[in-house]
C-alpha cells in the first residue's frame, strides 16, 4: 500500500480525496515544496520546512501545523512508504469554498497533502551534463513564493522538452533570471556569478548549500543578475535544485558552454554537495 497524507492523516493513496472546488485545484492558491530524501532521511529539511512557512505568510495563508510537526508527520510518511532515495512533495492550498477569488472565511482550514515518490540520483547527467534553451520569463513578479502556479515554468520546460533539453534558461530582456526549475550559475574566471535573492527568483535551498559550501571553502561568488552576453561568454554553467543537484549545464540554443564538458569549478561543488549530502543523511 502507498500513503499519503490528507490533512495530517495518513491514508491508503487509493481513498484518498479533494473537493473539486479546493481552491488550489481552481486558481493555484497554495504553496509547495519538494524534500529530498537520501538513505530514508530529508536532507536540508528543515530550511524546506521554513521556506514553506515564509511562502504561505507571504501569500497570508497561516499553516495549521509547525514545522515540528511537519517534520514528524513527513519521517512517518517516509517510513511509512519505506523509502530510501526519492522526494516528499507536500502542498497547502487555501481550503475548500464556493468558487470566489475572495478569500474564504476564517474558519476554512488550508487543504495540506504530501506523498513521496522514489526519484534516483540524476547520475549520469551530472556526470555528462545537460543541453538547455534560453526562453523569455513570462512570469509574475513574485517567483520568490514557491506558489502552485507554475503556468509560467510548464510552458518554458515543455518548450525545452521539445527541443530535447532538460532546462529552460529564462531570461527578462538581456537578464539572466534562473531556470524553469532550477536556479542557474556561471563560473567566469573560477568566480560563480548567480541571480541575488529577490522577487526575481526562487531562492533555492541547493543554491543557498552551494553558496555557503562557497563561504566555508573560499570559492568565489557573487550574487547578482548577470546578462546573457555573460551566460554566453561563461566558462561554465550549472544548474541547482533539489532534485538534480548540481548540475553541468554543456549547451545554450545549440552553442558549446566552454569547451562542451562539464567543468572543474562544476565538478568540484558536485562533489562538496555530495559530501554535505554524506554528512547529513550517511552513505
Ligand atoms: N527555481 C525554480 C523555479 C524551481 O522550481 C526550483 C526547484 O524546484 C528551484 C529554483 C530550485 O530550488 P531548490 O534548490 O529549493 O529545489
């Protein structure tokens, strides 16, 4: 049997149901993360757990549990599932109404599911690299909310999808944002340049890891908007999030990144986010 989670119960995934009219089923009025799970245990959980508070204050949506309490209820589920390496997705919508763009009335509850799913590491792609394709940001101004509408990013990826790449860079005229589920970085002269943390982007918890890996072992970065003269004249790019690590980024719109493998700088920060990974869920 799978389980899953509805409301703090965990139930049988084949009983388990939602309202029609949940308001994140009709206008993507909720908020998400994705956990990954290495060895049966989150890694970075607890910075999920908080990013996941701070975009449901920011769409003023106040979750019913704590972050405790969402810890304990996602190792049951894990367990639970027996899963050793994969994802928990959790979701909180705004509730059960009558169709209004109103907000409901207080005393609707949010609408809180979670499932896992067993997800392999990318191995083989972190290891060759990726083709990607640029593709204009179409989206709204706040893509730092981890919001369940991702219009904006499913068309950017199908579009990459179709042309047999794995990501979507976007940009917003001549700026690099991030990409259409990862962020994105540049490595110029052993220096990784990565979008600021604004409303521009979603601070990815793997960028945040990277950038302090960065910090602890004197890696030089900068955190501000680079262009795409930039992203074409990089030694190397990479992309970052949860499910894909860090990961080698060989091509842009058909054109070679450097000279087409994945890089040192690239390869080194792989193998200090596995090591992180290591320290924190074993190997
Ligand atoms: N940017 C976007 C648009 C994303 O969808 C994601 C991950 O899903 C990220 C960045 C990376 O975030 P994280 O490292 O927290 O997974």
């Amino acid at each position: 049997m799978e389980c899953v989670i509805v409301d703090g119960e965990v139930l049988d995934r084949t009983v388990a149901k939602v309202d029609i009219e949940d308001r994140g089923y009709q206008f993507g009025d909720g908020v998400y993360e994705v956990i990954r799970i290495y060895n049966g245990k989150m890694f970075t959980g607890k910075e999920h757990l908080n990013r996941l508070v701070e975009s449901a204050e920011k769409i003023r949506m106040k979750l019913p549990f704590s972050t405790e309490e969402l810890e304990s209820k996602m190792e049951e589920l894990i367990s639970k599932n027996e899963l050793d390496t994969g994802i928990v997705y959790m979701q909180f919508t705004r509730g059960t109404s009558p169709r209004n763009h109103v907000f409901p009335a207080s005393d609707v509850a949010p609408t809180f599911v979670a499932y896992t799913r067993k997800v392999a590491r990318p191995v083989e792609s972190m290891e060759k690299g990726v083709r990607s394709i640029l593709d204009e940001d179409i989206r709204w101004l706040r893509c730092d909310i981890k919001s369940l509408n991702l219009l904006g990013n499913l068309l950017s990826k199908q579009k990459a999808a179709e042309a047999g790449c794995f990501e979507a860079i976007l940009h917003r005229g001549e700026t690099v944002t991030e990409g259409s589920h990862s962020n994105i970085s540049i490595v110029k002269d052993g220096v990784i340049i990565t979008h600021q943390a604004d409303n521009f982007i979603l601070n990815g918890i793997t960028r945040q890891k990277v950038l302090e890996i960065c910090s602890n072992e004197n890696i030089a970065f900068e955190e501000r908007a680079f262009t795409l003269d930039e992203l074409s004249s990089a030694d190397e790019v990479f992309s970052s999030g949860t499910t894909v690590e860090v990961m080698p980024i060989v091509e842009v719109d058909g054109k070679p990144v450097g000279n087409g493998e994945p890089g040192p700088v690239t390869r080194n920060l792989q193998n200090l986010f596995k090591a992180e990974i290591e320290r924190q869920c074993g190997n």
